[in-house]
C-alpha cells in the first residue's frame, strides 16, 4: 500500500492571473501559501479474489471492472494516463471539506499522481509533480482551472509564484524573520461560509469574462507586487496586508457575478465591522472559505460576529505532497 498526504491552500493575492487564457498574453503571479490541512490518498493492488476489479472509496464507493467505466474523472484520467489498468483499492479522506476553494481538487490530483508514481517506481519532484498534475487537470480532464493550487500542493512552503508567458512558472519562497510570520499568520482568520460548490462553474465563466476585466486582473497582478513588499519589508506595517486584502476583494467581485452572494457579502460586511482589515473567499467563489486578515485586538469580536461559521486554525505546510507509507519498500 502506498498512502500519499497533500496540503491544501490559501491563495492571498493574484488569483485569476494564473489561468492560461491570461497568463499567456500578459504573463500572472500569485502569492500565499500551503496550509496544515491535508487530503490522504492511498492506492493498493487488489487481490483478483472479488466480484470486481477496482473499488475506489471517497464520498461514494464504486466497484468496477475496467478504468472506463470509473465515474470520479481524476482517478480515471490518471489512472488511464499511466496505464494502470491492474485492480487496484483507491481511498479518499480530506481534512476538509471538498469544493470549499482551499484548492482541494488539485491536492486530490497531485496526492494521486504521486501515490500512482510511486506504484510504478517513479518519484517525481516537486515540479514534476506540479507539471503532470497541471497537464492531467488541463489536457487529460480538460478542466477550466489555473496553476497554482498544483503548485502548492507539490510544493509547499509560503511563496510567489510568476507565470510567464511560454507557459513555465517560477516559485520563489517567502522568507522573513520567525516573529513577523509569527505576527502574520496569528492575524489570519480561515472561516467556512457554510456552503460549497462547483468552482469549475464560476471558473469557466471568469475566463470567458478575462478580456472585458483587463484592468482588474492587471490591478490584482500589481497587488502581489505590493504584497511582497509588505511581507519582505521588516520596516512595512504588516496591517497594510489586511487593507490590500480587501482592495483585491473588490476587484475579484467584478471578474464574475458569481464570485459572491448576499450571504458571502453579509458574511464579508459582519467581519469588517468586528474589526477585520480586510477579507476575501478563496478559491473562484461562489462558497467554501473566507479568510480575514485582523489584529489581534479585533479577534474576539470577529469570532462573536461570525459565529455560527466554523473557524479553522491554519499554519503554514512546508513539505508539499509526500509519501508518509509505502509498504512496497518494505
């Protein structure tokens, strides 16, 4: 058996510019990072003693008796693309909830891809892994995603990321004394909207919307210019980050109409007025996460305004997908 463990993330700052349709004209960047919360993947031969060849196991359970007809379309496109085509038992289990824009679906891909790597006698680094999960998401399933929930996922750590416009990226890791990452991350508040969704829905409609908000992804792009600077910058108030954060919700309201709701809005004004700085959904929108950047002096208030919505403690992952058991090397 081979079980594979894969962060999901927070994207902070230039979501939007990582999609394709954009990037390959005017190039995209990103900043944020993997988070301590994590989707396990395992994968193992199945003895050819059963009724059916494959059984997968994640919200529902299928038994099968070829790859084709596998509903789940990640594992049937790995698994068709790397040509495994024994019986195998695949499980599923997430520390949070799926569609809820922490990049799950991607972390899902890329645990696959490296627990099937695996199987086969391959390890693939981290941009290798990144890239294979890129190239299955986009060619193989043919999803309206960008890139750069793979590379967190594969990667770890708190970075930027640039995408250039050949179609490469570039990570570059966020480094800063312990105390004011310390500071950072205590001031980032994670709270569950109360509903998720399919983000290839609103994604697919951002990216036929990408030329007639130009100026928005560029002011978003230029945001994690900014965003470095704050965090790299040891003399750079870091509660300016709360203040960017909120001026870059704006913009990301305006990509698509289905970015928010009333409820997320309501959800977005209560936080403001405990004493958040600013605040934005993750992921493409429309459910699922809402972090906010507040002191520390605000907390509680924000905690007392929003309650009724989870609150989820996050610290930074600096290892990316790993391979926590591989019983074929035993």
């Amino acid at each position: 058996m081979i079980i594979s463990k894969t962060p999901f993330r927070v994207s902070l700052f230039g979501g939007g510019t990582d999609y394709p349709a954009w990037f390959n004209v005017h190039g995209g960047a990103v900043i944020g990072f993997a988070i301590d919360k994590y989707c396990y993947v395992s994968i193992r031969a199945l003895p050819p003693f059963f009724e059916h060849l494959s059984r997968i196991v994640y919200s529902r359970i299928e038994t099968v008796n070829s790859v084709a007809e596998i509903v789940h379309p990640a594992v049937r496109g790995i698994l068709s693309d790397y040509g495994i085509h024994e019986g195998v038992e695949i499980h599923h289990d997430g520390d949070l909830p799926a569609w809820s824009g922490i990049g799950s679906s991607s972390s899902f891909s890329v645990g696959m891809i490296n627990a099937v790597a695996r199987m086969r006698g391959r390890h693939l680094d981290r941009r290798t892994l990144a890239s294979e999960a890129i190239r299955i998401e986009q060619q193989v399933l043919g999803e309206p995603v960008g890139c750069q929930d793979q590379i967190w996922a594969s990667h770890g750590g708190m970075n930027r990321i640039d995408f250039h416009t050949d179609g490469g990226f570039t990570v570059s890791p966020i480094r800063m004394p312990e105390n004011r990452r310390n500071t950072l991350m205590g001031n980032l508040m994670m709270f569950f909207s109360g509903r998720t969704r399919r983000s290839d829905i609103v994604a697919q409609d951002i990216v036929a919307r990408i030329d007639d908000h130009r100026q928005d992804l560029a002011a978003m792009r230029e945001m994690v210019d900014e965003a470095e600077r704050i965090v790299r910058h040891p003399d750079r108030d870091l509660d300016d980050l709360g203040h960017l954060l909120r001026a870059s919700w704006t913009h990301k309201q305006l990509l698509s109409p289905m970015v928010s709701t009333p409820e997320i809005a309501a959800l977005h004004d209560r936080g403001i007025e405990a004493g958040a700085l600013g605040g934005k959904l993750l992921g493409a929108g429309g459910g699922g996460f809402f972090v906010f950047y507040v002191p520390k002096s605000s907390q509680q208030d924000v905690r007392a305004a929003l309650a009724g919505h989870t609150e989820i403690a996050i610290d930074v992952d600096e290892e990316g997908s790993t391979i926590v058991l591989n019983t074929e090397d035993e």
